[in-house]
C-alpha cells in the first residue's frame, strides 16, 4: 500500500513542483549534520577545560559549535518554509481533484452510503490524519536525515565503545513493537471516526447554515439540532478517548525502557572513564552518540510506522480517485439531428434495494414531441427522467435512443442531449449571468439571447430592477449587495437556464411548482414558445398544463396505466387521470 500511495502521489507532485524535493532533501542533509557539530565539538571543550586550558581554543570551538549550529538552523527553517508554501499548493491541487471527482462521480453514487463513506475517509485521510504530499515526504525525509546522523554516529561509537551497539538494538526492537501496537491502534480508530464524523459534521454545521434558518425558527427545532450535536460531539469525544487510553500502557513502557538504557549506558561508560580508556570528553561524547544512535534509529522506525500510517491515511485518497464507475459508459457518438426514444420493458429498483419504483415501463417519445407525466406522489415519475437522463441505468429491459442501448453511447455526448429542471434545483452564489451560463464563453449575441430568455420566462421586469442587472450576485453569501430571489423567481432562472443549453430534450420536473397562478399561466401559455420544436417532458401534479402537450402518460404503482391525449384520458369512464382532473378542476371552476 505504501508502494502504491507513493506511486500515486510523487509523480505528481515531481510534475507540479520539482524544487520541493529539492529543498527537501538540503534540509534533511543539513538536520542531520546539525547535532555533530556539537557532539564533535563538546568533548573538545571539555577535555581542554580539565587539561591545559587554551582559552583560545575555548573560544573557536565555542564560537563553532554557536555560529555554526545557528547558521545550520537557520538555512533548515528557511528550507522548511519554502516547503510549507508548496505544501499549500499541493492541498490546494489535490482538493480541487478531488473536487472534480466528486462533481464528475456516477449521481447514484452521491446516494450511496459507502461511496460517501469513502469520500469522507478520502477527506480526512488526505486533510487530518495524512499530511497529504508533505506530510508523507517530510516522514521520507525524516528517515534519510536519521539514518545519515545513524551512519556518523556509528563511526563514533565503534571506534570507543562498540558494546553500546547491543543496548541500541534492544531499544530499537522494543519501539519498533511499540509504535507497531499504536499505528494500529490509530488506524483502527480512523476508519471507526469516519462513519462518525459525516454525522457529526452534518449536526453541526448545518446549525450555521442560513438555508435551514427559517424552518429552525418557526419549528422551534435549536434544542433538536444542539442535542443531536451534543450526542455525536459525545460518540466522537468517546472514540478520542479510547484511542488516548490504548497508549497509556506502551507509552509507559517507552519510559521504562529509557530508564534501564540510560542506566546502562552510564555505568558501561563510567567504567571505561576509571580505567581510563576514554577521557570525560570522550564519555560526554559517548553519551550523546548514544543517545542520538537510539534517538536516529527509533525516528527511523517511527517514520517507517508512520509513513506506514499516512500512506494508508492517504491511500483512501487513492482509492476514491479510483472509484469504480456505477453505469457502463459507452463510446459511439451521439448524432445530430431528431431522435427517438423508447422505453422498452424497463423495470427499476433502487441499488440495494428489492422494491421496483418503475415496472414494466414501455413508452416511446418522438423528436419534437412534447409529452406530459402525471400521477401521485411515488408513482415512478422522477424516477422515469432519472433513468432518461442516465443517473440510473434500468435493473432490467433497455432505454433506446435511435433503436440503439443509450448504454453504447459517449456519456457525455448523451447527457449533454438534455435540459432539465429538477424539482429540487439548485442555484448558486454566483451572479445571474454566471448561473445561466454556467462556464459557457460569452458570445458578441450573448446578452441579446440572455435578455430574450428572461423576457420570455417571466424575469424581464424584476431583471430591470437591479441595479448590476444580469451582474447581480444571487444571495448574500459573498456580497451583500446580493438578492435573496424568490421560490419563483430562482425557477424562472432556473428554466431560463435549461433553454438556455440549446439541448434538444428539455425535461421540466414541476417547473411551477413555487409559481403564482398567474406567473403559471405565462409559463403554460408560452411553452409552444419556449420549448419550440424541441422534445419535452413535463412533469406537474397542476393538470392544467397538460393540454399543452400532445401526449399524456399516467404513472400509477409505477407503470404507465394510462397514455393518450388530453380529450381521449379525460373522457375515459373511472379512468385515472379522468377522475384526477375532476378533482382539480372544481377549484378552478
């Protein structure tokens, strides 16, 4: 996993900044020579404190081990910094990929917990627990400075007290165990937190968020949101703890084994010292080669663990990037042209699920045709456009387009053949121009079209009131010039922007939902206008707009138990839609 983690992420971060390992690597080079200034020079100082006491040889070497050890400092904390400026590059690049890859992931995956959970362990595993790239590098570089100090020190060592190699392996294989119990430890504990924390972060975040302001104040729901907050604050805090707990008894361990090395270390060499086969300068050095050899050697191992640990952190990273795709995705090119469409025996249920939404559908839409979807909440209706558009694919029989399985065609070149407004559409904190053209180049005849959609769609003459006009930011949340647009007013934008697409297929999901009366008879009176000769499917529980339409098909228990024309459905005895238009149109009556 660490071979894979860090074939993933260095090359592109080779590609994206090459001085970064540069740097890197002059820094651990000058950490590591760092601590031999003063190991080599110290003992110097001492020997000639308790010998002849050249003050002048006092002084060089004390004025080499303060310039030198301060320069060395310096250079490396310049070094360091230098690396945290491409670190935040790096987080910035890798967040926007994962960006995309959510923005770009099959929609049913956006529904399906375990993807979720893997986007969540991605997030944390690359932000948190990781480092990203620089928190890997820096344990890479880390082992290289300590095994360079390991390689002087040896030298040292060997040359005065060669038996102090046994008590730095026993110390070794003790933290190596150690650090071994608590990356497992830690690793346990993360993938547990990410079921937590999607929950957690949910409950309270979403108690600053403005969009569910009105409901929490007139539903009076604060206490609700704060208790579920407190609970999953607790379940966090409670899995924090257990992890702190699990480390008492090996770091007390680590303090045990300290004690019995020093102990050891300073008797071996005292005894050297009396019968004089090393001066004190020589014990003095001893003592920090010695300790600076198990310092080195355990950073090694706890590298090595740790680069473990972050590698399997940022692995999550790596193994959302390579999600597996939920729907076949074909090659063949999407002609230009009028297109036919055909459900042909199509049955659907819900990944995970044994409950069909959609049974036995079959149902042909002609190019140009403009067809209108009726029936009761859970009929199948959303659904049957979700399975069109290819947010789903069928759990059985075939979606045609052209007497061809949707499924062979480019992905991209057939979502791009539809314009639809989903009954929970979203706008952004964008301006007006931006949420209708969203990223499309501006053309010289741009604001001539734009102007002509807003006239058309009802937004001609609260456009006119704004003082930007089309440069108006949508709500509050980055300008507070901007304008909090009504139910009504974000739909108009919201159709404005489907027509706007040019796409020959336009899928209105109750478009009038959040409309006043008269707002709605604009929208039906125009939509021979609107939608023009292209394809359509509406959707609407207002049956009124179905005369509109050259085709009705009534969704009931999820199939089509009714189709035909208005005047033909209407007149059916104890037919559904017959019976439903009856019990609408006393209110308009």
């Amino acid at each position: 996993m660490n071979r894979k983690t860090l074939q993933y992420f260095f090359p592109i971060a080779w590609r994206f900044q090459k001085s970064y390992f540069f740097i890197g690597i002059t820094k651990a080079i000058l950490e590591a020579v760092n601590p031999f200034v003063s190991i080599l020079f110290l003992p110097l100082i001492i020997d000639e404190l308790l010998g002849e006491r050249d003050l002048t040889r006092i002084f060089s070497y004390v004025a080499i081990i303060a310039v030198a050890g301060s320069l060395i400092s310096m250079f490396a904390s310049i070094l360091g910094c230098q690396m945290e400026k491409c670190d935040e590059k790096f987080q910035n690049y890798f967040t926007e990929m994962m960006s995309r890859r959510v923005m770009e992931l099959d929609f049913q995956l956006t529904e399906d917990k375990e993807a979720l959970d893997q986007i969540e362990l991605a997030r944390t595993g690359m932000d948190w627990y990781s480092g990203g790239v620089h928190g890997i590098f820096m344990q890479v570089l880390n082992m290289f400075s300590a095994l360079l100090r390991v390689v002087g020190v040896i030298v040292l060592i060997a040359m005065h007290a060669p038996v102090l190699f046994i008590l730095v392996i026993i110390t070794l294989l003790i933290n190596m165990y150690l650090s071994h119990k608590d990356n497992q430890l830690e690793i346990r504990f993360h993938k547990e937190l990410s079921k937590v924390n999607r929950v957690f972060g949910y409950s309270g975040y979403e108690l600053m968020d403005i969009r569910y302001a009105k409901d929490i104040r007139l539903y009076d729901a604060q206490d609700m949101m704060v208790t579920k907050w407190e609970r999953y604050t607790d379940e966090s805090l409670k899995y924090w703890k257990a992890e702190g707990d699990g480390f008492i008894p090996t770091q007390c361990v680590r303090e045990v084994t300290t004690v019995v090395r020093d102990f050891c270390m300073y008797l071996y060499l005292g005894m050297l010292v009396i019968k004089g086969n090393i001066t004190i300068g020589i014990f003095s050095q001893m003592i920090s080669a010695c300790r600076e050899l198990t310092n080195s050697v355990v950073s090694i191992s706890n590298c090595m663990q740790e680069l473990t640990k972050r590698c399997n952190y940022a692995y999550e990273y790596v193994k959302f990037m390579h999600y597996p795709a939920a729907i076949e995705k074909g090659s063949r090119p999407v002609t230009s042209g009028e297109h036919v469409i055909e459900f042909r025996d199509v049955s659907f249920a819900y990944p995970k699920t044994e409950v069909r939404v959609l049974e036995h559908v079959n149902l042909k839409l002609k190019a140009g045709e403009h067809l209108s979807v009726v029936g009761l909440n859970g009929a199948g209706k959303t659904t049957f456009v979700k399975l069109l558009c290819r947010l789903y694919d069928p759990t059985e029989g075939e979606i045609l387009l052209d007497n061809v399985n949707i499924k062979e065609y480019d992905y991209e070149q057939y979502m791009n053949l539809f314009s639809p407004v989903f009954q929970d559409f979203k706008l952004f904190a964008f301006s007006i121009r931006e949420n209708i053209l969203m990223g499309e180049e501006e053309k010289d005849h741009t604001n001539e079209a734009l102007h002509a959609l807003f006239e058309q769609v009802g937004f001609s003459d609260k456009l006119a009131s704004l003082e930007n006009g089309m440069d108006t930011m949508l709500f509050k949340s980055f300008d507070k010039e901007g304008i909090e647009a009504s139910g009504g007013e974000q739909q108009k934008l919201a159709i404005a922007r489907a027509l706007y697409k040019h796409a020959p297929v336009v899928i209105l999901d109750e478009p009038t939902a959040a409309l006043d009366p008269i707002a709605e008879y604009e929208i039906y009176r125009q939509f021979h206008s609107l939608v023009g000769g292209k394809t359509a499917i509406y959707i609407s529980h207002r049956l009124s707009s179905c005369r509109f339409c050259d085709h009705i098909a009534v969704f009931s228990d999820g199939h089509v138990a009714e189709y035909g024309t208005h005047d033909t459905l209407v007149g059916k005895e104890n037919g559904i839609y017959a019976e439903m238009f009856a019990a609408q149109a006393q209110y308009y009556q």
